[in-house]
C-alpha cells in the first residue's frame, strides 16, 4: 500500500470512528459543558480505549468470533450506556473543578469506550479490516484522526458554549437521550 494512500486511508478510518454521533462523543459534550478540559480528558480516554481495542482486535484477529459473543456485548453496552446516562442527569451543570489528575474522568471514558458495542463492533469490522490490511502508516494515520477529533471537538463545543451559555443545558439533555437511545438500541440487539 502506497504511503500517501495508507496515511488517508488511516485518517479516514479514524473519523469513521469517531465523529458519528454516539455514546462517547454524547459523553465528551457533557463533560465538555462543565469543563474544556475535562472533555478533552474524556476524549483521551476514548482514545485509549481505542488503543485497547485495536490491540485486542491486531492480536486476536484469527481467535475471536465475535457472533457468538455479541449478544453479551450489546447487552453489557446498554447497561453501561443506563448507568452514565442516569449518572449525567445527576450531576450540576455548573462547571466543576476537575481533579488535578483527571484520573476518574479518564476512567469513566475508558470504561464507557471499551464496553461501548459501538466501538467495539466498528473494530471488530472496519478496525478487523484495518488489522489485516496493516502497516504502520495506517495505524499512525488513524490514531491522528482520533486525536484531532478528541482535541478540536471539546473546543469548538466550549466556544459555542461560553457565546451562548444556554446551550449547555441543552447538549447536556441531548448527551443523556444519546445515552438512552443507544441503550435502547443495544438492548434490543441483544434480545
């Protein structure tokens, strides 16, 4: 594969991941809302969770049959996607200092992405594929798509919200029936 073609081949890889609407980025919004910083700290936790599962995929590409396991995947994915969503709902929408580590927000975004059948099933398809295609260049070229997502995503939402403060209520709202839908969707998948 020729070294240009690989590199946009990886990004576009990369931005099929992350910029459809779903559960993570509904989770970088409303962490977003409260803090930039803590979105972009939720974002870095997609994409480790990321990393984990595009390792996972690389080195079980020929051992893993994920129908037979997809079931329990939609099924643990709905339940997670219940929890953060009630778990949002909860919280103020005042902004919140964010622990000077960040740590239990980076965790709640790693969780959320490595039990997500979202991402899960994109890297046990596009990202499967993506594995036996190989190469470093591709690899490289879809980690620098997430990584400008999970940067340039939070920002631009933390701009439209500081100009019209109102709005963070509403991406907090939408962010929750994100959550919801999904689980909803992944709890019918798994019947």
């Amino acid at each position: 594969m020729d070294l240009g073609y690989a590199l946009v081949f990886g990004l576009a890889l990369g931005f099929s991941l992350t910029i459809p609407p779903g559960p993570m980025n509904a989770l970088i919004a409303s962490q977003t809302v409260r803090s930039l910083r803590g979105g972009i700290i939720t974002g870095l936790g997609a994409m480790t969770a990321d990393a984990v599962l595009g390792g996972l995929v690389y080195a079980l590409r020929t051992a893993v049959d994920l129908p037979s396991v997809i079931r329990w995947v939609y099924l643990v994915g709905a339940i997670v996607m219940v929890f953060f969503g009630l778990r949002l709902l909860r919280r103020p929408l005042e902004p919140e200092p964010v622990p000077a580590s960040g740590i239990r927000t980076y965790s709640q975004a790693v969780l959320v992405g490595v039990s997500n059948p979202v991402q899960i099933v994109w890297w046990f398809t596009a990202g499967l594929a993506f594995a036996y295609l190989g190469g470093i260049v591709l690899f490289v070229g879809l980690f620098a798509a997430i990584t400008i997502w999970v940067l340039a995503f939070p920002y631009a939402l933390h701009l439209g919200t500081l100009r019209r403060p109102r709005v963070a209520r509403a991406v907090l709202y939408v962010s929750c029936g994100i959550m919801f839908a999904f689980a909803v969707f992944f709890a019918i998948l798994a019947w």
